[in-house]
C-alpha cells in the first residue's frame, strides 16, 4: 500500500471495508491490536473512535481496503492505513474529529490516509507482530450486534475510568487546597518570625553602632593619653639626661667611682625612658593619622651604613655578629620612617640572639607590574611559638618565658614598625620556629607609595592631562613625581625659567607648578611672561615655595591661581589647587609670617 510504503512499513493484516459491519470489525481490531501492543486503556478507545469515523466517512468507495502494520521510524509506531481507488475526497470533519484523538496522515491526491498510534516498547518484536495478527484476525467473524455490545461496553468502561480520574482529580484537589491553607498558614508564621528576627537585627544593629562608637571614643582617648603622657613626660626626662651628662662633664673630678657610675645609670636609664616616651608618642601620632611620610629619594648606601654603625653599641664580646649588606638600589620613601624600622627589627634581633648572627639583606623585586625593594632581616636567635606570632604585633605584648628573662623592653618594637611599614606603602610579614630564629622581611615600593593607599579625599584619576613642573631642584622634582604622576597623565620637568614659556607655548599644558627661586629668570619674571602673553595668559599657575609667607611679594603674584608651601605639600591640597577648587590657598589671600 502507498501509505505503508511512504512510512517505511509493511502490512501485516489488511481486509476490504465495504459494509457497516466491516466498520465495526475495524473499530474492534484497532482497540484489540492496540492492546495486544500494551497501549494504554483510553489510548486504545482513542484510537478505535479514530479509525470508526474515518471508516464511516469513506464506506461505499471503489477498493476501499484497511492495512495494519508496526514499525519504528525512530519511535515504535502501530500504523492503521487505508487506501481507495475511486477520485473522492475524505470529509474535512471526520478528518478534524479524528485528528483530535491521534496523528492522522491523509494524501488526497494518492487516496490514503494513515493513523499512527505511539508505543511505549518495540513493537516490531516477533511475538508483538504475532499478537497483532491474531487480535485482528479474531474480530473477523464478530456481528453487528457483538460489535454493539462491545462500543457500549466500551464506552460504559471509558465513562467508568472517567468518573473515577475525575475522583481522584477531586481527591487531588482537596489534598492541594489543603496543603495550600498549611503553605500559607506556614508564610505566615514565617512571616512574622522574620519580622522579629529584623527587629532584633535592627537593635542588634543599633548596639553595635553604639559600642563602636565607645570603642573608637576610648581608642581615641587611649592615643590623646598617649600623647599628653609623652608630652609631659619628655621635659623631666631630657631635664634628668641633661643634668646626668653635665654631672658627668663638668663634676666628673668630684665624683668618685661609685658616684660616675650611678650617675651613668641614671643618664642610660633617662635615655631609654626618652625613647619609650619618643615610640609612644609616634604610634599616638599614627594611630591618629597625624604621622605622614614625607616622600623622597633615600640613598640606601648611606643609610645602611649609618645604622650599621648605630648599632655597633649593641654589639658585645661572645653576642651575635651584626651583618649589613650594601645596597646601590634606588627608592623614594621616607629615610627616617625606613631607619626607624629596620632599626627596630635589628635592634630586636639582636636583643633575642645571644650568639649566632643577625643579617639585614636588601634586594629587588617585582610584584603586581610595579618593582619593590625588600629588606629581609634574619637572625639565629631563640625564635617565637608558632600560637604567639600574631600576638606579637599588638601593643605592649610580650612573649612570656624564655624570651623575657633578662630583656628588657615595651612591647612596641614590632607593632611600630608594621605600621610605619604600612604608611610607607609596603606589608611586613615575619616567620619563626623556635630554636631556629625568625626572619622578618619589609616590602616598600620603589617608587613611593602606591596609588591603591590614597586616602579618602585623594584622587584615584588624573587631575590634568599634562602638567609642567619648573624647578631646578633636582631632589624636590624627584620627591614630588610619585605625587604628580596621580594627577597629571604626563609630567614636563624644566630646569630653568628662562625656558618655562617656551615649554608651556610648545606643550600647552592644563597647569604649570612654578618655583619662585630659580637660578636665571625666577619664579616672578616666568609669572610676568606667562600672563603677558595672550596665548598662555589663560594656563593656570600653581606657585610652590619654601619662602615664609612674610617674605612673598604678593603685588608680583596675581596671576597665580594659588601659592603652596613646599615643606608641608599634600596630595590633596596640590589636587585642589590644580583642580581650582576653593579648598587651595588662593594667592591674592593675605598672610602674616608663619
């Protein structure tokens, strides 16, 4: 048959449809060859109504002739087609009703049309195919009345499968209107747990702002008492060393033995006083912000050798060997700040190595795109425990036991120099095991301190895309660049006045930072060059100076947009001033001496 071969199919039973009892026959061999398949019970009436109302609609066509067939393509598929000879075209409502039930696939121009009913399993099996046969060829001999009883009985077991899904859609919906009152009966507890649970979080909240805010009003007291204590306690004690050393210097021939030496006593223990009262008072300062590096090229090779031979003191017949490498490297920082700490961290290492050796290194690194420069000290001495490597940088802690007996000292030597490497730029990390020694390496910026520690109020963007700096002060140009890299995309360095106002004509800068002291035209003629001349008239000015405010000639200095003090230049206040921001001192303001 067409059909059949357009779907990759061969027919297994077929039989001429000619009478209204043939109808019937098609009808019951549709539902028991479905059933024979394993179909579903209302699949099998579905399909069995389907294949009666086309049969109804085509009897009394030349050569009707009814197949059933199997096959996969890919899915297993029962496929019931029929075929006529006569040119008569299948009813578009019987088509319509059977298309409702099942897939059905009519051809007018060949006279087929073919019903596919899905399979849950291969149906192409041997014993499936057997089945099929013998479920149609039983139907063969049935009647018009058996076929009657068997559509109402059919049709009394479809209403009897409806009305008990329609139970069990009821019962389901009872089980869900119920769970849907739990649900929300459930919300609404939750609900209102929730909302306590906020209230409390609110006034848990609410606590915690509070004791923040007594936290940081007795941090902030702690570190005014700290001051106010240094404060005062430095005049006595530089009064008691005073007094030491000139009973020493002047009455040393009226003192005997005894007396030089508890008078020494005296003098050794007023200048310890003195450099616990100087430590205190600058962690007060950096714990109130009020300690800022002041940036600069260090040479390295100096410094180093001045602390080796500073610490030569510390140094005793059968103590540890003080090593301090050399180094040629390059970094702007702070040179005090950068002695500071690494002569806590020496005079610390040696303090807890008996023998052995202590070594500051100095190298070159790079981490994250920018060059570092890392000082590593090292020593053999007793080591810390593992659980007291934390502690060890909080105030005023000391490691109990061992490591206390017979050493002197306040708890701060660690803890300043983490900060002070902190406001320098870099991280400090140290590593112990005891017995063995510790190593503590400082890792700073070569270049100053990176952009990602601008304060609040410091700009994180470029202020000006170029900037022209006239300075002949090759250290100051040097100091100030970290700074002026954050706030100009490119920086114009002139050495001379005589050359500013070519410069400023050629690069046409979005501001200029003027000297007022320059060795061939100063600071006052370039001002008179730049606002006499129409094309430049217009380029802000921003005057830095080391000269006292009483000495400036203010009448000279109208064209500067604003005048700043060399010695006490900040980020910020060199932001506003380039950005024109009414935070910057404007130049016309008057001033008495500093």
């Amino acid at each position: 048959m067409n059909s059949f071969t357009a779907l990759g199919a061969d027919p297994l039973v077929s039989f001429p449809l000619t009478t209204e009892q043939d109808v019937f026959l098609l009808r019951r061999s549709g539902k028991s060859a479905a059933e024979a398949l394993g179909v579903e019970k209302q699949d099998q009436i579905r399909l069995a109504t389907a294949l009666s109302e086309l049969g109804r609609d085509l009897l009394g066509s030349d050569g009707l002739t009814v197949a059933f067939g199997v096959t996969r393509r890919p899915l297993p598929l029962l496929l019931v087609g029929m075929d006529w000879t006569e040119d008569r075209d299948l009813g578009g409502e019987a088509v319509q009703a059977a298309s409702r039930l099942v897939a059905v696939h009519y051809t007018p121009s060949e006279h087929t049309v073919t019903v596919e009913q899905p399979l849950t399993s291969d149906g192409r099996a041997a014993e499936a195919i057997e089945q099929v046969r013998e479920a149609v060829l039983a139907h063969t001999e049935a009647g018009v009345p058996d076929d009657s009883r068997a559509q109402t009985s059919d049709l009394i077991a479809a209403l009897v499968e409806s009305r008990a899904q329609r139970e069990e859609l009821r019962r389901l919906n009872d089980e869900l209107e119920e769970t849907n009152r739990g649900v929300v009966a459930l919300y609404s507890e939750l609900s209102e747990e929730l909302e306590e649970t906020n209230r409390g979080v609110v006034a848990l909240y609410a606590e915690l702002e509070e004791k923040s805010r007594l936290l940081r009003e007795a941090s902030e007291a702690k570190t005014r008492f700290w001051a106010n204590v240094s404060h005062e306690l430095r005049t006595p004690v530089n009064s008691v060393v005073g007094l030491a050393r000139l009973l020493l210097e002047f009455d040393g021939e009226r003192l005997d033995e005894e007396q030089r030496r508890q008078i020494g006593l005296i003098s050794a223990s007023g200048a310890t006083l003195l450099a616990l009262v100087d430590e205190l008072l600058d962690v007060a300062k950096a714990e109130s912000g009020r300690l800022e590096p002041h940036w600069a090229p260090v040479d390295l090779r100096a410094a180093l050798g001045q602390l080796r031979g500073t610490l030569r003191g510390f140094e005793s017949p059968g103590a540890a060997e003080l090593i301090v490498a050399e180094s040629g490297l390059s970094i702007v920082s702070d040179e005090v700040m950068l002695i500071r700490v690494l002569r806590n961290l020496l005079s610390n290492a040696l303090k807890f190595t008996p023998s052995g050796t202590v070594r500051l290194d100095v190298a070159a690194d790079r981490a994250d795109g920018r060059d570092r420069v890392v000082f590593t000290v090292s020593d053999t001495g007793i080591g810390i425990p593992e659980e007291e490597q934390q502690q060890i940088f909080e105030e005023f802690y000391q490691v109990r036991g061992l490591h206390q007996r017979g050493r002197s000292g306040t708890g701060l030597g660690l803890p300043y120099a983490r900060r002070l490497t902190e406001l320098l730029g870099g991280r400090l990390e140290l590593t112990s095991e005891p017995g063995s020694g510790t190593v503590v390496t400082v890792m700073l910026p070569a270049d100053g301190r990176p952009a990602a520690q601008a304060g609040p109020d410091e700009p994180t963007t470029p202020v000006v895309a170029v900037l022209v700096t006239v300075d002949d002060d090759d250290s100051f140009r040097a100091s100030i660049r970290p700074l002026l890299d954050r706030l100009a995309g490119r920086v114009v360095e002139v050495a001379e006045g005589g050359r500013a106002s070519e410069t400023v004509r050629r690069e046409r800068p979005d501001a200029v930072l003027l000297d007022l002291h320059l060795p061939d035209l100063d600071g006052y003629g370039v001002l008179a060059e730049l606002a006499a001349d129409p094309a430049l008239a217009a380029v802000p000015v921003v005057v830095l100076t080391s000269t006292p405010p009483g000495d400036l000639d203010r009448d000279r200095l109208t064209h500067a947009r604003a005048v700043l003090d060399k010695g006490a230049l900040s980020l910020p206040e060199l932001a506003a001033a380039l950005a024109g921001s009414s935070d910057a001192e404007p130049a016309r303001r008057e001033e008495g001496p500093a």
